[in-house]
C-alpha cells in the first residue's frame, strides 16, 4: 500500500516571550500598514525612511510628483502641522488627533518606535524613530456622526461655562450693584430634541440681529429663559435686561411703568419723578411679557415709541430718546386679536418682526429625562434634600401626559412627587398614584404599541447580528448606487466610507459564502 501523505504541522508560536512578542509586533505592523489609509516611518532625527503604498496617493497633494522628492526630507518640511517632531522628543504617542493641510482634514495616529534593549534587562530604550499612521481621511464624512454629536455636546458646554463664568466672576453679571442681568444662556434651555435645538438654533441668530423678537408659544415652555438668553448673547449683553409682565401691573398704572412719569405728574407722584421701563432699559434689552393683555390705548403709544425711539413721560413736555431692543412674549393668538380688534394691526407687525414658536413640551418628549433631571437639581439646591430618582417606566409615564401647563406643570409635579413619597426612587405605579392625588383625573399611559414589532418583523430580527448588517450593508450600497448613477467615488462620498473600502466591501458581496 502507498504510504499515506504527510500533513504538515500547523505552524506553531514562539516559546519564549521576546519571539512572542516579536512576532506580535510585526503582524500588528502589517496589519496596520493594510488596513490604514497611509503609513510612514521616520528615524530619530526625524527623516522619512519609509512610505508605504496607500500614502502615496496623498504626495500630490502636498506638492510632490514622485515618492523620490518625498523620501529623505525631515517630516515637518513635507508634512505641514505635523507633530511627529513631539513625539520623537517626549517619547509620548498621540495615538488620535485631527491633522489637517493641503491634503485634507485626516484622523492619525503617532507611535514612537524604541530600541530594545539587550543583555536581558527587559523593556525598551531610547526612541529611535516613529510610525505616522492616517487612520481615516475624509472624516467629516466617514466620522460625521461623532463629530455633530461631540460639536453639539461642545457648543452646549460652552454655553454652560460662559454662563458659570458670568454669575461666578464676571461683575456684570452680578446683582450687588442693583443692575438688571440676563439670569440664563442657550444652556439653560434643557433639551437635545429637534424642535429644542431648531428654536435654539433660531434664538441665536435672533441674538445677533437688533431688530424686535417676537416669542410665541403656550405657557410655561420657556419664553423668558430664551428672552433672557437672547439678550445675553446679544452685542447688547453688558446692557440692562428689563422686564415687564405686562398681565401682572394694573392698566391704570401700565403707562408710567413704561414711560415714567415727572416730578408731580400726579397725586401721590415722587417729588423726584420716576424713569420708566424703557429709560431703564436704555443700552440693553426690554423684555414685554404677556404682550397679548396690553390695552388698546397703550398700544398706540408703544408703537410710536419703538417707531420714533423716544418717549413721553407723563407730566412732561419733554422727548427722551431711548436704545432698548424689545423681546416681546405671549401665549395668546395674536392674528386672532387683530382679526377681533383687540390688538393693533400695525403693532403687530411691528413686533412680528423676527417670530420665535417655542414648542410645548408634548412636542419635544424625548427631552423629559434631562429636563427632570435639571428641574431635580435644582430642587435638591433649594430644599437641601436629595433629588428623586425616577425608574424608566415612571418616566415613560411623564413622556405619556399632555403636559398643559408644559414645563411649570412638569417641575409642579416633580415637587410633589418629592414632598409625597415616602422614598427617593419613584416608580410608575407610586408616580401614577401621586398623580391621582394631585387631581389629574385621566392618566395617559405611554403607548407602547408602534413600538412592537410584529410576527415577521421578531421572526426577522432573530438572525445572526452579522447576517443583519450585511443584508443593511448590502442595500445601502445598492440604494448609493443607484443614486450616484454607478459613480463609485461619489458613492464612496455618500456613504461616507473610502473609495478603497467601497471596492472590498462590494467583493466581498460578491463572494460565494
């Protein structure tokens, strides 16, 4: 009989611990030198030795024709912005960073390679060079959903720093000298959904215009904290914010709260007389709450006002000019007053000029969870007492409700839940029961049906996960295609891959399994 073939023995790892990690060290090279979209290598003064395939398509871009002008030169006269030098000197990786030059904006890594030290003392010795690696290019496509979400993230805590800066150190901001201050920014305005960060995204650019804004919506949704983060994000910042709840002062009273009144204009006056709101308000902001409940009479002479820019105070023959940018508020609808004659036209659109719609809270619901938990600190600070903690199905419970009251009934609630239950977590059901004894007859549990996939859709889901995105993978591609016409690179642009990763992932779609 023949004999039988010899099958070769698989190949087997090193014994000791430097082949170990030897071998380690070349498959890790290798595979980053494939899998990444350029790779170099610069010696210890700091000179390119080395360049592989994929980085070669970025040399003429930074002005070099062929990889011979390439090699050779020091690392920072070839590559601008560069921080290669920085790590050849501390020994130190940057292992992610933004680089960005005439090629592009990239996403790279930065390793110092060491020697090895002999004699069996172990570790490494001195930097005897380094390894730049492009791990990305085009991230603001391949990464976009990172970078808006770090970008929004960014933006908001600024806005929380600026406003901790201006109540904690800046004097402006400060009340001992009696001054009116804007209170809140942006950041105070809790919420992440799109209609919070669409109104928000309107307010700012509301706050660098001088014209009049006009703030509608029901309610308890936030008008004032958005008036008030206006002015302070306005050129009119250092300048006084003023306010007026035109529905909390008596009609009798209205016009000398507005315009002031002269030294005896009247029976009981201040012998001294008295600047009104808009004289308060010279240099800043004048913020008119509830303007929906003005009277007629008044209406009039506010208009001349903002049209002339001076007033009249009472008992006086004398004009006085004034500089306020008006921030108006109502929950009322005002085409309905015109229509009805209680509110004047022209008025109107003179304020109308800049309209914010601040949504309820039934339409930003995904929100709530941060909202209550903001509304919990802040208790918390004013009683001393611990914050509660609401469970996933109590909070589900609080995005179900019609919330009329919005925002004021949302931390009206939170305060009895505090002052009502016997414990710090709160659960649906205590939470529903305390909602019962608040007097809220009809209790809207949260509808959980759109959410729950039917038969075929449960039966579709119990795949193997790898088997699912390939099949998503599959008709993204497609569906790019389609679209770009069969244009691969602008394919590669929509979906925000490379054009490289493109091609593998289309062969291997290809492949038989």
């Amino acid at each position: 009989m023949p004999a039988a073939p010899t099958v070769a023995a698989p190949p087997a790892l090193p014994l000791d611990a430097e082949g170990i990690l030897a071998l380690a060290a070349r498959s890790m090279f290798h595979l980053f030198s494939s899998i990444s979209q350029g790779m170099f290598l610069v010696d210890s003064s700091g000179r390119i030795v080395w360049v592989n395939e994929s980085y070669r398509r970025f040399l003429p871009a930074l002005g070099f024709s062929s990889i011979d002008q390439f090699m050779g030169h020091m690392v920072e006269d070839v590559i601008p912005n560069t921080q290669m030098r920085r790590v050849l000197e501390t020994g130190e990786p940057i292992l992610i960073d933004l680089l960005t030059n005439k090629a592009g904006t990239f996403v790279v890594s930065r390793i110092p390679l060491r020697e090895e030290r002999g004699g069996g003392e172990g570790g490494m010795g001195e930097v005897i060079g380094a390894i730049g690696i492009v791990l990305f290019d085009q991230p603001e496509t391949t990464l976009q959903p990172l970078i808006s979400k770090f970008a929004l993230l960014q933006r908001d805590l600024d806005d929380a720093r600026r406003e901790l800066a201006s109540q904690r150190n800046n004097p402006l901001y400060q009340h001992a000298d009696g001054q009116r201050r804007s209170k809140y920014t942006f950041a105070s305005f809790i919420g992440s959904s799109p209609a919070a960060v669409e109104v928000k995204r309107h307010a700012r650019r509301a706050a660098q215009s001088a014209s009049p804004v006009l703030l509608l919506g029901e309610t308890g949704t936030g008008k004032e904290l958005l008036a008030h983060a206006i002015h302070a994000s306005s050129a009119r910042a250092k300048g006084q914010f003023v306010s007026v709840n035109i529905a909390a002062v008596p009609d009798t009273l209205l016009e000398a709260e507005f315009f002031g009144f002269a030294p005896g204009a009247f029976t009981g006056a201040d012998r001294k007389g008295r600047e009104g709101k808009f004289k308060l308000a010279d240099g800043g902001s004048l913020f008119l709450d509830e303007i929906g409940d003005m009277p007629l009479g008044l209406q009039a002479k506010l208009l001349r006002a903002l049209q002339e820019g001076e007033i009249e105070p009472l008992g006086s023959n004398k004009l006085v000019p004034f500089d306020a940018r008006v921030i108006a508020a109502t929950s009322r609808d005002l085409p309905e007053l015109v229509r009805r004659g209680l509110f004047r036209e022209d008025l109107y659109y003179r304020l109308n000029v800049l309209p914010l719609r601040v949504p309820p809270l039934r339409e930003r619901r995904t929100d709530i969870p941060a909202l209550v938990e903001a509304l919990g600190e802040d208790m918390a600070l004013r009683s001393g007492e611990a914050p509660p903690e609401l469970t996933p199905d109590a909070l589900a419970l609080l995005a179900g409700q019609h919330w009329r009251g919005n925002i004021r009934e949302l931390r009206n609630v939170l305060e009895q839940v505090t002052m009502r239950s016997d414990s710090q977590r709160i659960d649906a059901a205590q939470l529903e029961r305390i909602l019962r004894e608040a007097g809220l007859e009809q209790i809207e549990l949260p509808d959980t049906s759109l959410n729950a996939p039917d038969a075929d859709e449960e039966a579709a889901l119990l795949r193997p996960l790898a088997q699912q995105v390939a099949e998503l993978e599959r008709k993204a591609i497609a569906a790019a295609l389609a679209s770009t016409g069969g244009n691969k690179l602008a394919t590669s642009r929509l979906l925000g891959i490379s054009r490289a990763t493109l091609y593998e992932r289309m062969t291997s779609q290809e492949r038989p399994a």
